[in-house]
C-alpha cells in the first residue's frame, strides 16, 4: 500500500497521477488524476476507469515484466480533446507484488502546436504556388505563341506584375507577422497620441479613397489628446489595414467612420483605455465567421480577398500587435448593415 509520506508527495505533483497495486487495484489518485478520471478512484480496478486498450495493455505489461511501459491516452469532454503521454512504471520494492505508478503528461498544446506550424506551411506553400504557376504559365506563353504579339506581351506583363505584386505583399506580411511575434512579449512604452496616428494613417490612404469615392471621417473625442503607451509604427499599421480593409468591403461611394472614444475604466483593461472604432458601410459579416477573422489565411470569400489584394494575414498581424499593446480587439458585425472593428487600448 502507498504509505502516508507516499501520498503526502505524490499530491503536490500537478500532473495526474494514479498508483496501481495488488490485484490490479487502485491505491492511491491524487487530485489532477480525480479531476480526469472523476472522485473515489480508490479501490476501484483500473481496467474499469482507465478503458483504452492500448494504456491497459501499457500497465498490463508493466505488471507482468515489471518494466516502464509507454501509451497514450485520449480525454474527450464535449468537444475538448486532451492527448496525454502516459508512463506506467514498477515503484515496488523487491519481493513484494509490484505497484504501478502511472503518470499522464498532457502533450495536447505540444501536438496542436506542431500541427499549426505544419496547416502554416502548407497555407504559405498554397498562398504562393498559384502566383508563381501562374508567372511560369505567362513566360511559357510569351516565349511561344505570343513571342511576336505586342498587345499579347503588353497584356500578359501586367498579369505578371500583378502576381508578383501578390508575391510581395505576402512575403512582406509574413515577415510583418513573424516580427510582431518575436516582439508580442515585450510592452512597448513610448507615450503617443493615437490621434495624431489616425491621422496619418487617414492621409496614406486618401489617394485610394478618392479613387474609389470613399469617405474617411474621423470623430474626434474633446480632448485634443488621447495618450496611450505604444509603439507608433506598430499602431499605424494597425488603423491604416483597418481603414483599408473598411474601404475594400464597405464598396465605392461609401463613408468609413473612425470613432475615438476615451473610458475612465475599462472592465476588460481593469483600468482607463482609449477606443477606437473602424465602421464600413458594407454587407457585413455572418456571426459564424467572426471568432475566426483573426486566424492566419482564414478568408470569408478566398476569391474576392485575392482580387483586392489581401493576402489572409492582415486581422492576424492586428491582432498580434494589440495584444502586445495589452490591449483588446472587437469585431462586431450585421449582416447587410456593415461591420465594426473596436482597438481598445490601455490609456497612458
């Protein structure tokens, strides 16, 4: 039997663990075990709560030859999945009948970790393999058949420069995104006027605003100032891929409204913050698609992003940033009424 100072020891572990004896009994679960597995595992057989044939086959095993086993477990709740590596080890002394320690390290962030750099690469590789099948198809084209056409070479270089504009803009993102990671954990501190950065950002994009018919209106709160403690370079992006993407969906002809407010206590900051509010006056987006705006490559309309020039990592290099900033990102949208993106900052 597992012995008071035993018990004493192998609670304070985090990881579950259980303690299989005599008979193949349970001795001893302490309380991450119980919180898996439920209460009162205590005398229980382990084949009756520990149901997955290859783990009782891992502890069958490491009874009979008294050597550390290796498996895996599988938790499922709801919707939730946990994978645990578990190691089933002989912890008994010589001539008595062996316990088995068994312990559950949870591998699940690990695992999913692995899996987003692999949907990563695999996006990075599909994002860039149609530009560049489509440049090869060109050069073929204008090395043969079009080799003497002068609006056929004048046409399909435009093409070309397209999707190597495409190219750029990818790579430039991607760089973007891998910086502003390597970067997320450090709080930016300089002292800035957000204003001042709107208004920037509402100058870079006042040719294409005038192109398409756009209206840019900023509301501006009383104070002339609104300081925050950020980095201005990191913000500017920010607003001005939040303008613009307000400007690509909200269609031509319409207004793009840029509301600053100022909030003595913010309950989501836990203190006073600065909102800033992006509105398009355009179709709006379906709730279902909402939680996921953020996520690299994610599109609503692949197609139409790609022909507006978006690369699918834009919302994710917004989000990284605010969350440098400590602060918080609100997406809130109506179908056929428009669309919503709150930045809510940390004032300074």
């Amino acid at each position: 039997m597992v012995n008071k100072k035993s018990k004493q020891f192998l609670s304070v572990i985090p990881m579950p663990l259980i303690v299989v004896g005599g008979q193949g009994r349970i001795q001893f679960a302490n309380e991450p075990a119980a919180d898996v597995f439920g209460a009162n595992l205590a005398g229980k057989h382990f084949t009756t709560v520990l149901r997955q044939p290859a783990l009782l086959q891992a502890i069958e095993d490491a009874i009979q030859e008294q050597k550390t086993c290796k498996s895996r477990y599988q938790n499922t709740i709801g919707d939730s999945v946990t994978l645990y590596d578990v190691t089933c080890s002989p912890v008994s002394g010589q001539g008595k009948t062996p316990s088995i320690l068994i312990s559950f390290e949870d591998v699940s962030p690990i695992l999913e970790a692995g899996q987003m750099r692999s949907d990563f690469v695999a996006n990075v590789s599909h994002e860039l393999r149609s530009p560049l099948t489509s440049l090869l198809g060109f050069i073929e084209t204008l090395r043969g058949p079009a080799k003497d056409d002068a609006q056929a070479n004048v046409r399909f270089l435009e093409l070309m420069e397209r999707e190597t504009k495409r190219m750029t803009r990818l790579v430039g993102d991607l760089l973007s995104l891998s910086r502003v990671e390597s970067e997320e954990r450090v709080r930016p501190n300089e002292k800035i006027d957000v204003l001042s950065i709107l208004e920037l950002s509402q100058q870079i994009l006042q040719p294409v605003a005038l192109e398409n018919d756009v209206v840019i209106e900023i509301n501006r709160p009383d104070s002339r100032e609104q300081m925050i403690k950020g980095d201005s370079d990191q913000l500017q992006q920010v607003f001005t891929n939040l303008i613009e993407n307000a400007m690509k969906y909200g269609g031509d002809g319409g207004k793009v409204v840029v509301d600053v407010t100022y909030s003595g206590h913010e309950p989501s900051l836990r203190g006073p913050a600065v909102h800033i509010s992006v509105t398009d006056q355009g179709d709006g987006i379906a709730q279902i698609h909402i939680p996921r705006l953020t996520e690299r490559f994610y599109r609503i309309d692949s197609h139409r992003s790609r022909e507006m020039g978006g690369t699918g990592l834009g919302l994710a290099i917004v989000k990284h940033i605010v969350n440098r900033h400590r602060g918080r990102l609100k997406i809130s949208s109506v179908k056929g009424q428009g669309s919503t993106f709150t930045v809510i900052l940390p004032a300074a």
